[in-house]
C-alpha cells in the first residue's frame, strides 16, 4: 500500500484509510469515519489525481449513487478513473445511507429484506428524515452538504466541487445542488428521479421519513426546488436513457424537470440516449461527458 498521501492528512483527522490502489495517473482511495450527523461509521471513495497527491488543488466532484447501491458501484463499473486521471479532476463517492444493522422491519440483515428496496438501508433519499425511528440515523442531507462536505475541503486539495448522481442519487444532486448552490460549482444528473414527491418510490419513502408533512415532501422534491428557487447555474446537464424501465414506469418523470427548468429560467442540457437502460452500462456511457462538464464549470469558478 502506497501510504505516501496518507501523511498529509491533518495530525487530528477523523479518517481511517482502508486501502488504496494506483491507478492510472492516479490513486483510488477509500476511508471511513465516524459521522455526527448520522450517528453511525460512514464510508466514501475518492480518486486522487497525481496533482492532488502532489498538493496542488483539483476540481472536484461529489458523485451520489442510486439505490440499493453504496461506494462501490460507481467506483467500480463506471470507469471514471482515466477521464479524472486525464483532466486533473477528484472523484468522490460516499455511501447512499447510514448501515445501521437494521432493516426496515427491524430485522438485523443489512438491507430490508422485504420488497421495499426504495424505503430503508441504500435508500436515503439524502434527506433528513423528521420521523422515528428513521430520525436518529438518516441525516444524509446534513451529512452530505455539512459534514462530508466540510470534512473533504478540509483533508484533500479541493479547489471547488461540482455534485452529480444517478436515479436516487440524480434526485439528491439536483436537490442538494439547488438548495445550497454556494456549495457547489456544477450540478448534473443521470436518470434522476426529478419528482420524488409524485413518484411511488419516492411516496413510499417519504411517508415513512416524514409522516403526512406534505411541505417537508415538497421540499425534498428535485423539480420543485428549481422552480422555487430559480436560475443558480450556467447550464446543467442531464442524461436519460430514452430505454429505461424505471422511465417508462413513472419512477423518474423527466417532463417535470423540463418544466421546473423552464419555469425557473435555468438553461437546461436535456439529452434522451437512444436504446440505453438505467444500468451502470448506460452510465459507462456518458460518465465522461458529465466529468468534462464540472471540469469546464470549474474553470469559470
């Protein structure tokens, strides 16, 4: 193990190295910490460009994945490292929820073992649930935005960051990236759910993390965040594979994000992928032009 960058994390860091491999023009690190916000261990991975290990401060972009999934789907399938590697960029991917031991029936296994896959462990919605018992763990958006964020630019050469994400993890960064745009240089988005509120993944979540609140559920919804708050970007770019199921089902109701940027006056990169599905093969696909693009914006920053 190359423990050349570990050296300069701060004397009082909170973060366990866990393992790092070379790759490319670059290494692929992953650590752990104890989280505040959620009470419990948290993980994340992070491509370190060369620059970066050198000192010198890189772009970066934070990558929120979907569910069911944690830091290793991306990390591992979407072959973001050479892109990175080429333009001097950081990749970073922390967990979709908090790993509390628990499923949603109470039961010990690490994920719900009931059909629910949309309600529960890998299903956080990046939300701050208001509900028990989901209140005591699930912080993720004051995870994310607060802690992790604050952690990052504390520990790495970050010289700004850029939030992207696919389907649950689409939602969270055009969410999070509307509800504090002085946190972030550049959103986009694949196959995000864009209507969390008016989807069945995102009612049965929702119900479950804040009751019957019906203003806390528009608040957590992608679409009517941009109409609210209104143009904070040059242009975002979102991908859509124009053969996804979860489209074709109602899950992602790309229309209402069209919408809510067209109400908003947010210029708005909409591209439908003709016979792409909502795999990580789909995600292969376009990953590069999402990377390029938080790299331009970045250079405007």
């Amino acid at each position: 193990m190359n423990n050349t960058y570990n050296k300069s994390l701060s004397a009082n860091s909170q973060l366990t190295q866990k393992s790092v491999n070379r790759c490319f023009d670059g290494e692929q690190h992953y650590y752990s910490h104890q989280s505040t916000a959620t009470k419990t261990p948290m993980t994340f991975s992070i491509y370190l460009p060369d620059e970066a290990l050198a000192g010198r401060l890189c772009p970066a972009v934070l990558y929120l994945s979907g569910l069911t999934c944690n830091a290793d789907n991306v990390t591992h399938k979407a072959h973001f490292q050479q892109k990175c590697s080429e333009l001097g960029m950081i990749f970073i991917a922390p967990d979709t929820s908090p790993r509390t031991g628990k499923g949603s029936d109470g039961d010990s296994s690490e994920v719900p073992n009931d059909e629910r896959y949309f309600v529960g462990q890998g299903a956080s919605y990046y939300v701050d649930a208001t509900q028990q018992p989901w209140a005591e763990h699930f912080n993720m958006q004051s995870y994310i935005v607060d802690e992790l964020y604050d952690l990052l630019r504390s520990e790495f050469p970050i010289h700004s960051m850029g939030i992207t994400g696919h389907s649950m993890g689409g939602h969270g960064a055009l969410l999070l990236g509307f509800k504090f745009p002085s946190k972030f240089v550049s959103v986009s988005a694949l196959s995000p759910v864009c209507a969390a509120s008016e989807s069945a993944w995102g009612q049965a979540a929702y119900t479950e993390y804040f009751g019957d609140d019906q203003s806390l559920w528009s608040q957590a919804d992608a679409s009517k965040m941009i109409e609210k708050v209104g143009q904070q970007y040059a242009s975002i770019l979102v991908d859509q594979g124009a053969a996804d199921n979860f489209l074709a089902e109602g899950q992602l109701q790309t229309v209402k994000l069209q919408d809510a940027c067209t109400k908003a006056k947010q210029p708005l990169t909409l591209r439908y992928q003709a016979g792409h599905d909502h795999s990580y093969y789909f995600i292969q696909s376009v990953i590069n032009d999402h990377i390029e693009h938080h790299w331009r914006m970045a250079q405007l920053s």
